[in-house]
C-alpha cells in the first residue's frame, strides 16, 4: 500500500517525451544502419527494423503496465523477482546459447538473463536498503550481506563471460548503498577490491588485456586485428564531421563496424547526423537523468528514492559506457546504447524501468505546488525530515537537494 502521507499526481510527462525522443531516434537509425543488412540476410530491407518496431510496441505495453502498478507492489515480490533471476542466470550456464564468445541467451537467442538481472536486482537491492534504515552503516549488517549478494550476482554473470553487464551492476548498486546511507570509506573500500578483482579477472585473459592495451594505444594497435574495430568506429565518427553525411549515407555500415546496429550504433548515428546529432542525444539522456534524480528527490518514502536513484543510474550508466566505448575514452566492451540499439531484451528493461519511474512519479510528498521556489523549499524541507530519520547518507541528500529544479 502506498504512503498514506503521499499525494497522487500526474505521471511526468516530460520523461515520457524525453524516451519517446530516444526511440524515434533509434528505429530511424536501425533502419539506416540495417537495411542492407536485412536485404543480404533476409532479402527484406526492413527486416531488422520492423522487428525493432514490434519491440517498441510490447516495450510500450509494458510501460504503461508497469506505470499503473502501484510500485510498492515491487518491495512485497523481491524476494521471488531475485529468486527468479538467479535461477536464470544459473540456466544461462547448463543452456545458453553462444553468441559473440560468451554464453549469455535463452531460447535460441532470444532473451539475456543477464539484462533482466538489472532490473531484477535494482528491484531486489532497492527493498532490502529501505529496510534497513541507519543500520546500513553497520559493517556486519551493511556491507557484509549486501557484497555477498552483489557477489553472487555478478559472479554468475561473469561465468557467461560478461564483464561489461556484471561491472554496470556493481556500479549501480554501489550507487544506491551510498544513496540508502552507506558510509564513504565502505564504498571506497569496497571499490579498490572490487578493481583489484576486475584486473585479475582482465589479466588472465588473453582477449581482454588485448582489448586493454588497444584503448591504451589505439593508434599503434593492429589495424586488422584487435584495433580495427575502433579504428572503424573512429572513421565514422571522423567522417561525420558536425552536421554528419545525411541519413542513410553511412559508409561505415557496410560491414566495417561489426555490430553496427547494436553496440556500435552510436558511430552510425555520428557518421550520419555529425557531432549535432550525438550531442542531440546526448542532451536528451542528461535530461532523462535529471527528470530520473528528481522523481527520487520527490519520491514519497525511502524505497521510492532509492528504487527511482537506481533506475536512473542503471539507464544512464549504459549509456556513459557506450558513448565512451564508441569515442575511445573507456576499453572497448559490448553495452548496447539504452532505447536506441537494436535488441528485444535491452529495450524491454529500459522500457520497464522507465515505467517504474513514472509509477514513482505519481506519488510525492504532500503540498506540491507549482511555484519553482516552493517546489525547492519542500525539497530541502523533506531532506531535512529525512534527515532526521536517518535514511539518507549526508553526501547523497547534497547531491539530491542540488540536483532539484525544474
């Protein structure tokens, strides 16, 4: 039942617009990046992007369910929601299918377990920190539990060969530890093991230290071996210049940048529509990250700010990754960009998670008004109450009560 203290308002709208932007972009850029593609597979040129399009359609569907969902529903099923997902990730390993060297699918390629763990554990975490309250400080009550579980997690995940999935997790949850009251020096503790075990996890593969030291040097790199793919990635955005070489003139999709319509459709969208366009997109998932923060600043009670501050992140976490593996500036791994990379089960999460946050957004603090300056002073009021209840670290309320305006 929700907050008998909240008040129910409209959905935000202006998230709805931000995603909906996203995903107009999307489909037109699957379609430019896949129509050769589906001709020579398929001989049909919207074969990719007709079924992106019955993706938007079911994601939608379940956006508006999930949005309508009452989302402290989603504290009373946790438990079975992670019960579920590690009995899939553990499926994933007697199962799967291969696909590009790891072993990450179901049902002949058609559903990532490790992309509904995402949510699946946002879910899961978002209950189990409300319910501790100042106890979260506790080492043996905090910490302790919480890494086992992200551990479990995470290892399951990264048995599928799936670092960049089990890397985005980790960061999530640690962003919402901090968020529910975990102390710095646990988080900064926790981070320098948390590297020291993702080195060793890098250094005892040949593939990924390859992966390591390209990044490191990508112009002396093999250019037909473990740099041509950013090298191609490079030349795209190179040729797209600021206003981009048109839409649909990419020559780069062509099949010089594997996975172009997937992990790598953000250098198809920099070929085609320049520096304009990814700045474009690039604006609009800043907005969706404000209009996310704020729902968590709003939200009626704990589990609301953590659940929607982990929502968040999780979204926009992908998409720092992907643009950064697209411009060089992270090691290249396989993240699909949120709303706009081909993919059922990618999208589906994204769209699920938006529809949480809007669920979120329906129910506030009491009072709300529409004034900006009486919208900030019931913000900083309702951290101060916070406060006192001890649910939220200090850095993360100066962090929520800056992020607060409209």
């Amino acid at each position: 039942m929700a907050d008998a203290k909240s008040e129910e308002h409209k959905y935000d709208y202006l998230l709805i617009i931000a995603v909906a932007a996203l995903l107009i972009i999307g489909l037109m850029m699957i379609y430019s990046a896949t129509f050769a593609l589906g001709y020579q597979l398929y001989d049909q040129p919207t074969y990719y992007f007709i079924r992106q399009l019955l993706w938007v359609g079911l994601g939608s569907l379940v956006l508006i369910v999930c949005a309508r969902i009452e989302y402290h529903t989603w504290r009373r099923f946790s438990i079975p929601i992670m019960v579920v997902n590690i009995l899939l990730l553990g499926m994933v390993l007697l199962v799967a299918n291969s696909v590009f060297g790891g072993y990450r699918w179901l049902l002949n390629g058609s559903v990532q377990p490790s992309e509904l763990s995402k949510l699946a554990t946002v879910i899961y975490i978002a209950a189990w920190l409300s319910s501790k309250g100042e106890q979260i400080r506790r080492v043996s009550y905090g910490l302790v539990p919480f890494a086992i579980l992200l551990g479990l997690i995470t290892g399951l995940i990264l048995l599928q060969e799936d670092l960049s999935t089990a890397l985005l997790i980790a960061l999530t949850a640690f962003a919402m530890f901090f968020i529910a009251g975990g102390n710095l020096w646990q988080i900064l503790t926790s981070a320098i093991l948390g590297g020291a075990t993702v080195g060793l996890f890098i250094s005892r593969s040949a593939f990924r230290m390859a992966r390591v030291t390209t990044f490191l040097d990508p112009l002396n790199s093999d250019p037909l071996g473990e740099g041509y793919q950013i090298r191609q990635i490079l030349i795209a955005l190179g040729s797209g210049g600021l206003t981009g070489l048109g839409l649909g003139a990419s020559r780069q999709k062509f099949g010089y940048i594997p996975a172009s319509h997937t992990d790598g459709i953000f250098a198809i969208l920099g070929e085609e529509l320049g520096l304009i366009g990814g700045v474009v997109v690039l604006a609009l998932f800043a907005f969706l990250a404000y209009r996310g923060f704020r729902i968590a600043l709003m939200a009626a009670d704990s589990f609301g700010t953590i659940l929607a501050s982990g929502l968040t992140c999780s979204l926009i976490f992908q998409a720092i990754v992907n643009v950064g593996v697209i411009t060089a500036s992270v090691p290249f791994t396989g993240v699909p960009l949120p709303f706009i990379s081909f993919g059922g089960s990618s999208l589906l999460v994204s769209m699920a998670s938006v529809g949480l946050l809007l669920a979120i957004s329906r129910r506030t603090m009491p009072g709300e008004e529409t004034e900006r300056e009486k919208k900030e002073e019931r913000a900083f009021n309702y951290f101060r109450r916070r406060n006192r209840r001890t649910r939220l670290s200090g850095p993360g309320r100066r962090a929520g009560a800056r992020a607060v305006s409209r």
